[in-house]
C-alpha cells in the first residue's frame, strides 16, 4: 500500500531517530527513518523533502473561544492602528451606515495612542453612534465601552465591573455581555471560517469551544455542511444545559470527526485581573477576596448527574478558594478518574490542593500564555497579588510533580501556541517552567488525553490521524521566539503554506 504523502529529511522532536512519515487515507502509515519507509512511495505519492524542518503533532488548544477568535477577525470594525479618539469615533459612524439596524461592534482601540490619553466614553459613542446599539472592545479586551442602546442589554448591576455613566464594562461583565450580543448566522458561520483559516496559520489543528451555546452550535454545524469549518473542534455546553444534555444521552464523543461534544462548562469564579478570582487572602490592591460562583453542594449534584452519563464537566477556578470548593464538589459528588473532569485555568493552587487533584484523575487545563501577559514584575498579576503570590502562580512545574494530566489552551488571547510555550519554556518564575518537550506534550498528547482523543490524535505513531505542524526549526533546540508554522496539515490535506 503506497504512501498518499511521505514526508522526508525532516526531524521529529517527539520520535527520537525518525525523519520520515507516511501518510495514507488521512492517517499515519508509518514514521520512522526513510531508508526503511522508501518502500513506500509509489508512483502517485507526493513526497516533500522538508529540508530539516521540525514536525509535531498539530497543535490542540484545549481551550479557546473559537467563535469569538473568529468574530474578532470577520465582524467588528477594527479600530486598531486610529491616531485620535476623533479617528476611532469616524470610523464607528462609517460602519454605523454601512449597517444601518444592526448591531455595530468593534475592537482594538488604545487610548495611549491618542493625544487625547482619555479612553472612549457612552457619550462619544453615542454622538456617532446614535440609533444602533455599538460597543467597543479596548485592545486587551480587558474594557468594552458601550452607547446607551448596548448598554440598556447589560444584565450587570452598576458596581466594580460596570461604570454605566462611562459606558464601560470591565472583564467578566464585558465578555458575558459580549457572548449574550445576537448574531445572524450567517456572522457566526464567518467567524467560524475565519476562525478555521486562523488556526491553520497557527498550526492548531483541534481546539475545545469553551462557549458552546445553541447558536453556536447550529453555526458550527451550518459551518460544517458548507465545508468551512477545517479544525477538529470539541464542545462545551453551558451549565445550563447540562441537565438538557444528560436528558438526550449524549456522552463524550458524541458527533463526528470535526465536531463533537465532550462536556460542560461552569465557573467556580471570576480572574485576577478583575479582582473576581475567589481567594483565600485579599488581593494585594483592595480589601476584598473576589468572589465565589458556585457552591460544592450545587456543583456536586450536577456533577454527579453528568459522570453517570459519561459527560465531562470542566469548571473554571482561578483562586485557591474557589479551587478548594471544586474539589469539595468533586468528593461529594464522588467522581472517579475515568471521568477525566477539569478544572480550567488552576492559577493559584495550593501543593494539597494539587495533590488531592492527582488523587481524584482531575486534569488540570492551564493557558501558559496568561502567563507571558500578566506574570512577572510590573505586570498586572503583580500588581493584583503581590510579588509572592505572582512567584507562586501558574505552577505547570507543580501540575507535573504530582503526576496531573497537563493540557495547555490559549482561552483566545491570542489563541498561538508558540506564543504560549514562552510562558511555560521562559517564564519569569520558577514554578511555571517546565521543559519544552512536556510544553509540546501538554499542547498535543495532553490535550488529546483532556478531549478524550488520545487514541486519534496527539501523537505521531500509525493509524492516528494526520494532523500535524512543520516547524521552520526544531522547538527543542531553535530559540522560540524565531519558530515560523511553515506548513499546517489536517487529516492528511495541507490547510496552510507559508
Ligand atoms: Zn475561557
């Protein structure tokens, strides 16, 4: 049987000694060395000599927000790169009458590119802006300024996350509002495109939707049918719906190649950056411990309901208080290991925290690249926590010690692995390194283990799927800030060329 493709004169991180790989019928055939695979090539085969380039497993973001990556790219109006507030505001009323009706949303802008130094308000928005609902999202996404009509759909009290005098909505209120703004499907099906053709260029191949709400869903199937969607992509479904899902019996795995459902998302608390992440001891910039989203006796019961029906149950927790709640749940619900449950971010664990985690099979989903934008002095996990506690957060090294399954996500910001492996590989502290070759892990195989698809993907060995990214140079050697994704493969068809 020949090879569709064979890949040669290549090197392997993951595959000690190989530098050749076969593929036939969107699987591996065979890796190894290419004196012993020439066999082969036939007359149809295309081999491509890569020349000493590095192939992975593709990348697998175990958590991201597809849909909005790829709203970011097809549907807000970009204010990235305005001179002046008066320059951002112009483009607004443009967009408004190109969309007269319709929601206009948009990104990007940085009031410390303006002379002005002030950052958009309600009432600029509402001077161009005056009859539809518009917001904006500052360029960290950290703030999203809105006119009167958007911010009459905010469901958030005034308080520290919403100035409605401003217009301004900061972190957890600013993406709950942002995923609760109505899109036409046709939005969302470009988004996801976008999305796709995003991923490919990053060298991701599967990702986990973190959001995966109904019209979401029948988007990603519309996306799906019109052969747009070119990314594995797992689901989670709200809390929500989770009894809605245990209803239907649905389990993990259920769907196709490219689009399946695995489980259910819930929040055990807020982030950092907004002062939301629930911890035992107050931030160091206010006399307050965040807040807790959920109570054990809550989550157990759910949690219970959903192990029994083989459905994950992923639940974001950020401070040790809210991590210490988690797995309360998880003992009163007395979940096993074959669930493969998660707990989503971990940022401030605690050693017996982490050691009753590797005692329930609790995986530990974590974003290296939080890491790179807030860790370290100066930055705002700093200013928010203190020098101790930013030594002490994201402990990947920890994770690993206590023999928990590790998988790395990027939650969107931005969704680029080789930008994450920065905060895992050469991070400002300690605690967060861990070697390359256990980064990469946590990005293919440790992220397969998580969307339970290790026997699929993950890993360069026959009969897996041929996913896989080639590297400008290998990951275990080059510095990472000079590797290129130079080509991006998915099920055996090239989805990007450099
Ligand atoms: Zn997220």
């Amino acid at each position: 049987m020949y090879a569709d493709i064979f890949l040669r004169g290549a090197i392997f991180p993951t595959v000690p000694g190989a530098d050749a790989l076969a593929i036939r019928c969107g699987r591996i055939q065979a890796v190894g060395k290419a004196l012993e695979l020439q066999g082969l090539i036939g007359p149809d085969t295309e081999v491509l000599d890569l020349e000493g380039k590095a192939v992975l497993p593709g990348f697998i973001d175990a958590h991201t927000h597809f849909v909005r990556v790829g709203l970011e790219r097809t549907f807000y109006v970009d204010l990235s790169g305005t001179k002046s507030l008066e320059e951002a505001m112009d483009r607004l009323r443009e967009a408004a009458r190109d969309r007269a009706g319709e929601w206009v949303m948009a990104r990007g802008w940085d009031e410390s590119k303006w002379p002005q130094k002030r950052p958009l308000k309600r009432a600029d928005l509402d001077r161009v802006v005056p009859r539809q609902p518009c917001c904006a999202v500052r360029v960290d996404g950290h703030l999203v300024v809105c006119n009167t009509l958007a911010l009459d759909r905010c469901p958030y009290p005034e308080g520290r996350l919403v100035d409605r005098d401003a217009g301004h909505l900061r972190e957890d209120a600013a993406w709950a509002f942002l995923d609760a703004v109505p899109l036409d499907r046709t939005a969302l099906v470009e988004a996801i495109a976008a999305a796709s053709r995003r991923a490919a260029e990053l060298g991701v191949t599967a990702v986990a939707e973190m959001s995966g709400k109904p019209e979401y869903i029948r988007a990603y199937q519309q996306a799906l049918k019109e052969g747009k969607l070119r990314t594995r992509v797992f689901l989670y479904l709200p809390l929500e719906l989770a009894d809605h899902a245990v209803e239907l019996g649905l389990e993990h795995g259920f769907g196709g190649e490219l689009l399946r459902i695995v489980g259910v998302k819930a929040f055990a608390d807020g982030s950092i950056g907004a002062r939301t992440a629930a911890l035992s001891s107050p931030y160091r910039d206010a006399n307050d411990t965040g807040t807790l989203l959920l109570e054990a006796e809550d989550l157990a019961g759910i949690w219970r309901r959903l192990s029994h029906m083989g459905l994950q149950l992923a639940v974001h927790a950020i401070g040790d208080r809210a991590i210490g709640e988690v797995l309360r749940a998880a003992r009163l619900a007395g979940i096993s290991e074959h669930g493969r449950h998660r707990i989503e971010h971990l940022e401030l664990p605690t050693e017996k925290q982490l050691e009753e985690m590797a005692s329930l099979g609790l995986v530990a989903s974590m974003q290296p690249n939080f890491v790179v934008n807030w860790s370290g002095p100066g930055g705002l996990y700093h200013e928010r926590l203190g020098p101790e506690r930013d030594s002490a957060i994201d402990p990947h090294s920890l994770v690993l010690k206590y023999g928990i399954p590790l998988a790395f996500g990027s939650d969107g910001m931005p969704m680029d692995p080789l930008y994450g492996f920065l905060g895992a590989v050469a991070p400002p502290h300690e605690v967060q390194r861990i070697p390359p070759e256990e980064a990469i892990r946590a990005y293919t195989a440790g992220a397969a283990y998580a969307l339970f698809a290790e026997r699929e993907l993950g890993e360069l060995a026959p009969g897996k799927r041929a996913d896989l990214v080639i590297l400008s140079d290998n990951p275990l050697k080059a510095p990472l800030q000079r590797l290129r994704v130079e080509m991006t493969i998915l099920g055996g068809a090239l989805i990007f060329r450099r």
